[in-house]
C-alpha cells in the first residue's frame, strides 16, 4: 500500500459528487451551505496536499445555475487550484479526443497562459447536464474559463466511446475513464447492444490502475433505469459512483467483475431520507501502482444540520 518513502509514486487524489451548489440558496437559513460546503472541500485538497480533484457530477444544482452559485463555483476554484504549486503527474492521452466536445482540447494545467496548483477533473451530472443548441452545459463555461478539465462528454446517442485519460507519476499509471450522465433507459440499452466501447492503452496494458467515474442509479428503480455493476468491464480496478447520495466511501468489493465501488454521496443533504441524514464526506484516493488505499475527510461543519425520525404508517 501508498506509504510515505514513496511520494513520487503516489497519486493522491480527493474524490467528491454531488456537490449541488446553489441548492437553496434563497433559503435564510441554509442558504450559505452549499457554498460554504464547496469551499471547504476545496480547502482539504489543499491541506491533504492532493495532486488532483475528481468530481463525479452535478457541481451544480442547476443546469442553468444563477448568477451567484456561477461566480462562487468560479471563485472558489480560482483561490484554491490556480497557483505556483507544481503538478507532478503527466498526462499522456491525446488531449483533443478526451475534450473533442469541449471548446479547448487541451487540459487546463498544460496550457501556457494559465498557472494551475491543482487540476480538476470532472464529468457533468444529470442536474448540469448539456443541453440546447451546442450541447452545453455549465460545466463547459468552467472548462472554458480553465478553471476546471471536463471529461466524458459524448456527442453521440447511438454509441459511446470512453478513451482514458492517462495520468502517470512516477511508476504509477492510472487509466481515468468518465461517463457523464446518461438518460437511465438509454443507457441500458446501449450496453445490451454492445453500443459502449471501453478502450484500453496499447502499451504495459496490465501496468494501469483502471478508475471508472459514472454519475448514474446504482440503486434499482425500475428493469432499466439503473446502471448495474456487471454491465461495466471487469478489467477495472475501481468505479467512482456519483449521482447516489448516500455516503459509502468505503470501498465496496464486486465479486462477480472483480473491482471495487466507492461512492461518496452528496456534499449537501438535498431531501428528506435516511441516506441524506448521514455524515458527508470526501474521498480520500491514494493510488501506488496497481495498489490503492481510500480515507475519508467529513466536512459538516457549514451543514444547517437537522434531524428526524421515520415511522411507519399504519
């Protein structure tokens, strides 16, 4: 496992979904939170001095989000990633197919005209999925301002096709794939017709820690409009699980297709139910090789917490 006499071949990662910024924002007494929740998140990459962060959807809880959560969104990012702090992993995919749908084809930290201490990695949600003419969505207006780098955005409604991101430092190679929110029964049907192609890297292709980001049900609501584990390959080592907002941030072991599942819920409690009321956290992603270690860091201390019970009715 990751340990401290081997720094330049750990990638350290926090991993967070479901952030739904801007989510009652006219509210008067959690009107603060979301943002306030935002802001610490950023602040423990910081201080866990994490090479990148990896959202897994919904920054925002708006597709068109106001004025207000769009500028907080922006200047939060700019005070804690931009800077003079050394990125230390390289990117090795061919940057124009992994941001063919985005506007610059190039990640954020690589271009000449900005200085980036932390690079961010997200792919859209359902709640800032793109839409209307273009297929925008505001995560693009971040992905523009370099602000952010948006991933595992598809054009198509036919197929999908997922070429990794390749990060290395050091001796560890990670192979990030990102499906961006998909309509549920779509996607279902995709994979039943063998529509969704994963790619893998040409080169040491058993040296790659294989991450999958899907921001989809996990939970079944119906035959189709859910995205079960065993429809993703069994190749990969870890599924990063947003959209749910359940906290389950310790990895969970899939038998069957021989990877792990983490997924760190909402950073907001956005309803009334059993998986909002519990504690909210990051992830913690140390990757060594094909070695990997979870911690969790919980930031409720700007949560207008509140409570209840569930009774049956009679």
């Amino acid at each position: 496992m990751p340990n401290a006499d081997s720094n330049e071949n750990v990638l350290r990662v926090l991993v967070s979904t479901d952030n739904h910024v801007g989510y009652a924002e006219k509210d008067g007494l959690r009107g603060q939170d979301s943002f306030r929740t935002f802001e610490e998140i950023l602040s423990l990459a910081v201080s866990h001095n994490v090479d990148f962060i990896l959202f897994a959807g919904d920054i925002f809880h708006e597709s068109r989000p106001s004025m207000r959560s769009l500028h907080e969104v922006m200047r939060l990012l700019r005070m804690y990633c931009l800077g003079s702090k050394p990125v230390q992993f390289e990117f090795l995919s061919e940057a124009k197919t992994i941001f063919a749908n985005t506007a610059f084809h190039t990640a954020n930290y690589l271009d000449g005209n900005l200085n980036v201490g932390i690079p961010v990695f997200t792919i859209h949600g359902n709640h800032d999925d793109p839409s209307g003419p273009g297929g925008l969505c505001a995560a693009d207006l971040l992905h523009t301002a370099g602000l952010i780098n948006l991933f595992g955005k598809f054009s198509s409604v036919e197929r999908i096709d997922l070429t990794p991101v390749l990060l290395r430092k050091g001796n560890t190679r990670v192979a990030l794939y990102g499906l961006g929110s998909v309509r549920e029964e779509r996607l279902h049907r995709l994979f039943l017709n063998n529509n969704v192609t994963f790619y893998r890297p040409t080169e040491c292709v058993d040296d790659w820690f294989s991450i999958c980001t899907v921001h989809q049900n996990r939970v079944h609501h119906g035959p189709t409009s859910y995205l079960p584990e065993n429809f993703l390959p069994d190749f990969l080592d870890l599924v990063i699980w947003g959209h749910e907002h359940e906290c389950r941030v310790e990895p969970e072991w899939n038998s069957s297709k021989n990877f792990y599942v983490v997924q760190p819920g909402s950073s907001v409690a956005t309803a009334l139910s059993e998986g909002e009321a519990q504690n909210k956290a990051v992830a913690l992603l140390e990757i060594r090789e094909k070695e990997f270690k979870v911690g969790s860091d919980f930031h409720t201390n700007w949560i207008s917490l509140f409570s209840f019970e569930l009774s049956a009715i009679s």
